[in-house]
C-alpha cells in the first residue's frame, strides 16, 4: 500500500514534517544540552533545599526536580517497589483494539493498529512512558518505519524529562531542549530561552496526575519528597544511634603509677577490641564493658518512625496499605484494600488508553490511511469479572420466557471461540430413554427432535412422571422398612409382608408405572428417523 502524501494536520492544527518522522530527533547528545550526565541533589538534602528545588519547578526549571524524583526511586526501597508495582500492574494488562464501525476499512484500520500492539517490547515501552505516575509526565519519540513502503511502528524511545521544559504561557505544553539536527539547526523556531515544540505526529505526552494542577505539580514524586526526606533523617540517625549504642562501651581501668607506654598499651586495646574482637593487656589493668539499658526502646523508635512514613508513601502510591505493608486486619480487609489498588489500575489504564489514542493511533491511522472521520480505539484493561454460573443459569430460566440471547455472547462468557466452519464440534452421546430395559443406547433422534423445545409435550409428561414417581417409590420403601424393623428373623418378614395390603400410594405407582409404558412408547416413536 502506498504511502499517504495528503497533507495531514495534527490535533492542534499543525502540519506534520514526514522528513524527520523516521528519525531520531530528541535522543541524548554528549555535548549538547541534552546531556545523558545527570545531577544529584538529594545529596545533602534538606528542607530549605527541597523547598528551592519545588519552586524553581514551578518557575519553569524542573531540570532539579527530575533529577531528585530519579534519585528517590533509586534510594528508596519501598518507594521503588510500590511505584514499580502500580506500573508493572498496568503495563501487563491486555490490550484491545475495537474498530471504529463494521465496515472493511475500519476493520483494516484496526487490524493495523493490532499489529502495532504486536510488538514484543510494547510491555517494557508501556511501562516507561508510566514513569509519568511519579514525574507528572512522560514524553515518548515514536520511531515510524516506512522501509516496506507503510507506516509502521519500528520503536517507542522513552526520553529523559531532564530535556523537556514547559510552556510558559500555559505550563502544560512540553518543549524539547535545543534543537532536532546535529547540525544545531532546527526545523522550526525556537523560544528565547532555547527550546522548540514538539515535532506533530512524533511524541506519546503521558501526564497521570495524582493530583489536579499542572504536570509538575501533579506527580506523586512532589507528594512524596518530603516523605522521603524525612525518612533518610531518622535513618542517618539510626545509622548513628545503632554505631554508638549498638556494641557496649570499653572502659579501659590502669593502676596508679601506670608509665604512659601501659596507658597507650591499654588504650590500643579498648579501641581496637571492638574490630578486632581480641586484645592483650598486662594482667595488672582492666577492661569493663558498659551496655546502654535502652538501647531496644531507643531503635523501636526509629524503626517505627520509618514504618509509618513507608504507610504514607504506600497510600500515595497504591491508596491502601494491605497489599504492601504487614498491617492486621484480616482477609475482609486485605480484600477491600485489594479494591483501592484496582481501582487505581482502572484509572491509569483508562488515561494511557486514551493518551495512545490520542498520540499513538490517530497518527498512525492518519499516516497510513490519511484522514478519517472516526477512528479505532484501543482499550487496556482486565476483562470484567463474571459469574458465568450464574449467567448460564439465568439464560436457562430466562430464555423460555422470551429473553433473546446470542450464542457467541456465552462464547465469549466462558471464553470459547466461535468454531470456524468445516471444524469438527463436540456433541453430547446419545442418551437412552429412562424408561428403555434394553440396556443399549437410545436411536439417533431426528432433526426435529434434536432442536426440542421447552414446551415439547413428552418431554413435559416426562418429567411430570418423574416427579409423581417419587412419593409413591418413597411410600413403598417405607412401608417395607417398617416391617423389617419389626420383625426378628427372616421367616417373620415374609410373614408380615404377606399380610401386607395395597394401600393408595401402590395403587398411585402401578398407575405410575402404566404411564410409564405409555411414554416409552411415544419416547421410541419420536425417534424414529425421517424417511
């Protein structure tokens, strides 16, 4: 298929530039402003610091900010797993495609759109561009491919948000650091203070708020900082307090009129006894260990000091703390914290759903088809959980009363494809009448028969005489158990059940037992193939 050569604008009514869709243009550079060197600011972090890198984010200067959520994730481990938890839980949902109307087109255009999905790195891309969960926004170059002549996805490179910086005039809008070619000449204008737009059809923006507001303000990395900092305090000081009261105290005791070479013999033995767990000293001095009687209520503190701000970073993270932290509360509570966290994941993958839409999708489409009216939508999600117990005993009662019901609906319910025609389908075996004594399988029914209704007239009686057998055989067995327990020996039964008369519920079950005959009669006529 030859390639679109319309011009195609993008959502914001730009014209798109083919020359540089196929390229690399915002990947990092040594040299240029986009340098892969990063900074460490949590070095040394402190309030009056942190409260400087914030705002100098908001000023339209977040190079610090998403240089420290960097190292937060790399630095703390709770952090680390919670966050990578929420992304890997989206990343691996599955992926659907549903085409715009049911016309061929559309089909083609969602088939090529599966297609794109296809691709054996789409899980790990994914899980980069939701990097926005904790930065506030993501930024993807969509490398295209036309090398077999369409529009294809060849990869989607995640770009370091140390090279974006924001609009000024709305905040919202990204724009990439420096220029597009080695040659340091852009293809467009840049701003004053050295940036460009983003090329149309090129980038994936992905912004997942934790909060409303702008992109920088909105990840949960701004929620957590402080949290975080905190905690790297009352770990330094547990590091301290665990060096200085974690081993007890040498005291090193020599007698009066010691020479200082016994004093420095002595003192090399209090400060190396703790390193090297062995000392020799003259048998004339001493050496008394002192241990600190609160040093467990000492180090409770601190850890649970830590504990509790891990609870606060898990619900910013997650919403509960259940599923990340060992917090009692039983299998009802674990349950409905499991809840929280998916309704999390529900929301994340609606909002990437429709940023790949929006991003991802449309271009393609727009690439490869040109323009259209209404376009595929892709979904990420889990499938909605159904009782299908439940639903196949519903459509049992309810479909002899009129409700209408697809097959390929419970197809689709209990996860069996449709067959494809010419495909061999399992049937159920031939069953013989309940009321057959020959021992052998029931004759093949006709096509009439096959296709039974609920309403079929021997089928009804019988199942009537089924039900009205039951009381009968239930008096008779009765009746004969009584006198067994009555009599003592063999003789004495058959006595007894001589004695017996034919009471209503045997005269009920021989007439049972006629009609019986009648239906087996009817049962074999019916089963009679067609001539």
């Amino acid at each position: 298929m030859a390639i679109k050569t319309s011009p195609i604008l993008d959502q914001y009514g730009r014209a798109i530039q083919r020359e540089v869709l196929t390229e690399e243009i915002a990947g990092p550079r040594v040299g240029s402003v986009r340098s892969p060197i990063s900074g460490y600011p949590a070095d040394g972090l402190n309030p009056i610091r942190l409260a400087s890198i914030l705002k100098a984010a908001d000023a339209y200067d977040p190079l610090r900010f998403f240089e420290l959520a960097e190292q937060i994730e790399e630095r703390d481990l709770h952090y680390a797993g919670v966050l990578g938890t929420r992304k890997r839980s989206v990343s691996q949902l599955e992926i659907s495609v549903e085409a715009a109307d049911k016309t061929p087109e559309a089909k083609a255009h969602a088939e090529w759109v599966e297609g794109v999905l296809k691709r054996d790195t789409l899980q790990a891309e994914i899980f980069d561009m939701l990097d926005a969960i904790g930065k506030g926004i993501s930024v993807t170059e969509i490398i295209w491919d036309t090398s077999e002549g369409d529009w294809n996805v060849n990869r989607l490179a995640w770009r370091d948000p140390r090279w974006f910086r924001f609009d000024r005039n709305d905040g919202e809008t990204p724009l990439l650091l420096g220029d597009y070619d080695a040659d340091g000449v852009g293809t467009v204008p840049m701003t004053s203070s050295g940036e460009t737009p983003l090329v149309p059809f090129k980038f994936i923006t992905t912004v997942i708020r934790a909060k409303s507001g702008l992109p920088i303000r909105s990840g949960l990395t701004r929620l957590v900082a402080w949290a975080w900092m905190f905690k790297a305090f009352t770990q330094r000081d547990w590091a301290i307090f665990s060096q200085t009261f974690g081993q007890p105290v040498r005291v090193g005791k020599y007698p009066a009129g010691a020479s200082q070479d016994d004093k420095d013999t002595l003192f090399k033995a209090v400060a190396n006894i703790a390193g090297d767990c062995a000392a020799i000293i003259p048998a004339s001095m001493e050496i008394e260990f002192i241990e600190s009687k609160n040093v467990g209520p000492g180090s409770d503190l601190y850890q649970k000091r830590c504990d509790w701000l891990d609870q606060q970073i898990s619900k910013a993270v997650l919403g509960q703390t259940a599923t990340t932290d060992a917090i009692a509360g039983g299998h009802a509570v674990g349950q409905e914290h499991r809840q929280v966290q998916e309704d999390i994941e529900r929301a994340d993958a609606k909002a990437l759903s429709a940023i790949l839409n929006r991003d991802l999708v449309r271009s393609g489409i727009d690439l490869q088809f040109g323009a259209q009216k209404a376009y595929p939508r892709l979904r990420i999600g889990r499938a909605e959980d159904t009782d299908v117990q439940l639903t196949v005993e519903s459509a049992v009662k309810l479909v002899p009363m009129g409700l209408k019901v697809g097959k390929t609906h419970f197809n689709d319910v209990l996860g069996i494809p449709v067959p494809e025609d010419g495909e061999e389908l399992l049937t159920a075996p031939a069953t013989p009448s309940p009321f057959s004594f020959g021992g052998g399988a029931a004759p093949a029914l006709n096509a009439q028969l096959r296709l039974q209704e609920v309403h079929d007239p021997i089928a009804a009686l019988t199942e009537q005489a089924e039900r009205l057998c039951g009381p009968g055989t239930d008096a008779v067995i009765n009746e004969v158990r009584a006198v067994l327990e009555q009599s003592t020996s063999l003789h004495q039964v058959r006595e007894k059940l001589r004695e017996l008369k034919p009471g209503i519920a045997d005269r009920n079950l021989a007439g049972l037992m006629r009609m019986a005959r009648v239906l087996a009669n009817l049962t074999g006529r019916a089963q009679i193939p067609d001539a």
